[in-house]
C-alpha cells in the first residue's frame, strides 16, 4: 500500500475525504518546515549516541593504559603530576573508571580549560586536550552542540522545541495518511524501481510506519532539554515538589549558585537546584585524597567526576551518570569536616523528574544497554532514509513553478478536525504553536487555503 500521487487524488477526489486532503496538506508543510533539521539531528545524534566507541578510538592514547596489578597512586600526586605539566587551577579530578583507564584532571589555564590525562600508576602524562564537558571529548562536545544548535545562539537553540513539536505533527499526521482503511499495511513493493515514484514513496511510507513511534519517542523525550519549554517544565516539576528532592536543603546552608552553573556535570532535574555551602571553621581543607576516600566508602558508582570547591564556601561534589540510572548520583561534603551536605540521585526525585530523566537516558540510547544504542541508531537511519525519499518523492512530482504542496479540500468546514488538532498541538507547545500560526497566515496570503479549486 502507498500513498497517492498527485495525479491519482485528482483522478479520486471525490473518494477522498476532505480531512484526508487537509491532513496530507500539513504533513507537506511540516515536512517542509523541519527536514533539513531532521537530518541534521539525526546525523548528530546517531553520531552521539557512538560516543563511548568513538571516543575509544579517537582518544585511546589519553583514556587507555596499561593494566598493571599493583596501587595506583593517590589522587593529590596525580593532580600534582597535573599541574606540573599545565599550571592553573584544578576544578575537578575524575578516578580511573577501571583498570585500564586513566586518571583526569581539568584545570583552568591560561588558554582555557583543559584536560590532563595521566597515567594512574606511573603519574606519566598522557596529553592535554580541550575540556569536553559530560561529551568527554572535544569532537563529541563539538556533534552535542551542533545537536542543540548551541553554537547558533539562544533562538536557534528555541527552534529545536519548534522542530520536535512538529516532528510529533509530521509522526501523527503520517500515520493518519498511511491508515489501512480496508487496505494492506506495512508492505514494501522490492520490486519497485528506484527511478519512479512509488518506489520512493514505499520507502517513505514503510519506515515510517514502523519508526514512527520511536520518532515520537524522541521528539518529546528531546523537548526537556529545549530552552522555553523544557526550562518551564522543570520549573514547575521543582516548585510542586515533582521534580528534585526540595526537603534536603531544610538544614543546609545554600547559595544562590545552581548546580549546572558549578558542576562538571550534571542532570536535567537537578541542573537548577542549589549548591550547598561549606561552612568555614577556620581549619584547612581536608583534602582531595581524603575527599574520595569518603566518595568510595559512600560507595559512589565507577566513572564519577569529582568536582572541587573553589572557595572557602564550596564543597567537594562527586557525580556520576552510568547508562543505569539507578545508579545516578550526586554527593557533596562539607571541605572541612567532611558532613554530608546532600545525597541524592534518581531514586529520590518526584515522578515527572523520573520520567524525563528515564526517558532522556533511553533517548541517548543508554538504559538498556546496545540493544537500546542500536534501536536508536536504527531510528536516526530511518529519518535520514525517509527524508530523502521525501525530497525524491517531491522533485520527482513537483509541477513546474509551483512549490507542489497538496490542494485543500474546497469544503473548508470538513477540514475543522485538523484544526483542532493542530491547536491542542499549540497549546502543548507554545512555541509550536506560534510557528502553525505563522504557518497559516502564509497559508492563507498565498489563497491556497480557502480558494475553491477543481478537482
């Protein structure tokens, strides 16, 4: 089964319905407005999802070492080998995940903030490399920002919410078009030659239909990390108490500093809590060493950052984010008597922060393991595959001077059913909505909408 040409609507057009025709109509618009986007995320993102075995092999000279069996060496001696190497000032110190990993230590330099690897046996320097964030790596920090659109400023990072909002329009609107009614469904024409439409069409149709859910997966668990909509989501999950732990700073001194803002790395539902405060004794800190021999023994998973205090106020902050995230966590400790200031991972938050914070870690292609990386993986093809059968699809039949977008039905009342699910769409997504009003206004300017035409 496929979806008509051009040329067989109006040779039916009177066995099509009119919603049928208007839905086709803002399938078109929204595949117009968001592909080249589309594409662009999901050659980033299948990208990032690779990142562990692409950081392996590009940086396995700074991240791999020899195994050896015996003690590594303390974590002062290692930040000393550091800073020996590049001086500056040490804000976070990572312990060798495993046996053969090394040890990592970021220091703000000079030149900016970089990362010195070293090995956790021999103290022998590794390389230095530019500081990488959670991408832990220059390259993958470079594909996360050019995923969010970061490097584009503030408004291009908000278009990201518009391109999700209408991914979920593009995602149901096919699958309305694709419905049986009566017909076969899921099939695939092999013999289909490449050159002629139903080929395309076929391609465009079928991996939609059965990508299409996990498409709608990753547009919504992608909008908490959008700028307008997912700041005001975690605004209200933590001020009803529905997102991070708001109880345990009852007795802790706090600043006004978040944790994203002072923090190597951390999650979605705790980027906007407050960091907790030191409080000063007139002692001296009591050291890094000290410092993870207290992570360990509140056994903290492997792979943990360790952030350091970088004035007499701060603390000494542990956090990790392995593909489970029941074993996400966050500790900070007092840096003179060692309290516990807070401890707090997934299993403490409220459910909306639960919800997002699982389906964030399945977006990336994490909690559960390769099946889940190659599910996702498969998911970013299937987008790069049906927008460019769409783009084939389009020149193949495109008439010429004209932008070739579906005729709307002349009986405009009929199509109201369309309306009203692009407004609940609008409500959702404010941003998503501003851009469907857009939308219609050229719509309606190029009187394609409500002109009457012959079929």
């Amino acid at each position: 089964m496929t979806l008509p040409t051009p040329a067989e609507v109006r040779d039916t057009a009177s066995t099509l319905p009119p919603l049928y025709r208007a839905v086709w109509r803002w399938h078109f618009y929204a595949g117009l407005l968001v592909l080249p986007f589309m594409v662009l995320l999901a050659l980033t993102g299948g990208t990032y999802l690779l990142k562990d075995e692409l950081n392996a092999v590009f940086y396995r000279s700074y991240l791999t070492v020899e195994a050896k069996g015996g003690h590594a060496l303390q974590a002062s001696d290692l930040v000393a080998r550091a800073t020996a190497y590049l001086p500056g000032t040490v804000t976070a110190y990572f312990p060798p995940a495993s046996d053969t990993a090394s040890a990592t230590v970021t220091i703000k330099a000079e030149t900016g903030k970089q990362r010195v690897y070293v090995n956790p046996y021999d103290g022998r320097i590794l390389g230095k490399l530019d500081d990488g964030g959670a991408a832990q790596s220059p390259f993958m920090l470079f594909i996360r920002k050019i995923h969010s659109l970061d490097y584009f400023g503030w408004i291009a990072n908000r278009v990201i919410e518009i391109v999700a909002g209408w991914a979920i329009i593009l995602v149901v609107s096919g699958i309305y078009l694709w419905w049986p009614r009566g017909r076969n469904v899921g099939s695939f024409n092999i013999r289909g030659d490449a050159k002629r439409r139903p080929f395309w069409r076929d391609l465009h149709a079928v991996t939609g239909l059965y990508a299409g859910a996990f498409i709608f997966f990753l547009a919504i668990t992608g909008l908490p990390w959008s700028g307008f909509w997912g700041g005001k989501v975690n605004t209200y999950a933590n001020e009803t108490g529905l997102g991070y732990p708001t109880g345990y700073w009852d007795d802790v001194p706090v600043s006004a500093v978040p944790m994203k803002d002072a923090m190597t790395q951390t999650s979605w539902s705790y980027e906007n809590a407050p960091m907790p405060q030191s409080t000063p004794t007139g002692a001296s800190t009591f050291g890094l060493d000290r410092a993870v021999a207290l992570f360990e023994k509140l056994g903290i998973h492997k792979g943990y950052a360790i952030d350091l205090p970088q004035s007499p106020e701060g603390v000494y902050t542990a956090s990790v984010y392995p593909d489970d995230i029941n074993f996400e966590r966050i500790i900070h400790l007092d840096q003179y008597s060692g309290k516990v200031l807070f401890d707090a991972g997934f299993r403490e938050l409220g459910p909306i922060g639960k919800a997002i914070e699982w389906g964030v870690s399945v977006h990336m292609g994490q909690q559960f393991g390769r099946a889940n990386q190659l599910v996702m993986l498969a998911t970013c093809i299937a987008i790069i595959m049906m927008s460019i059968a769409a783009v084939v699809m389009w020149w193949q039949r495109r008439p010429k001077g004209s932008l070739g977008a579906p005729r709307y039905p002349t009986e405009y009342r009929l199509a109201r059913g369309v309306i009203a699910i692009l407004v609940v769409a609008g409500l959702l997504f404010p941003l998503v909505g501003l851009s469907i009003l857009v939308a219609l206004a050229i719509d309606v300017l190029s009187q394609e909408a409500f002109r009457p035409r012959q079929a």
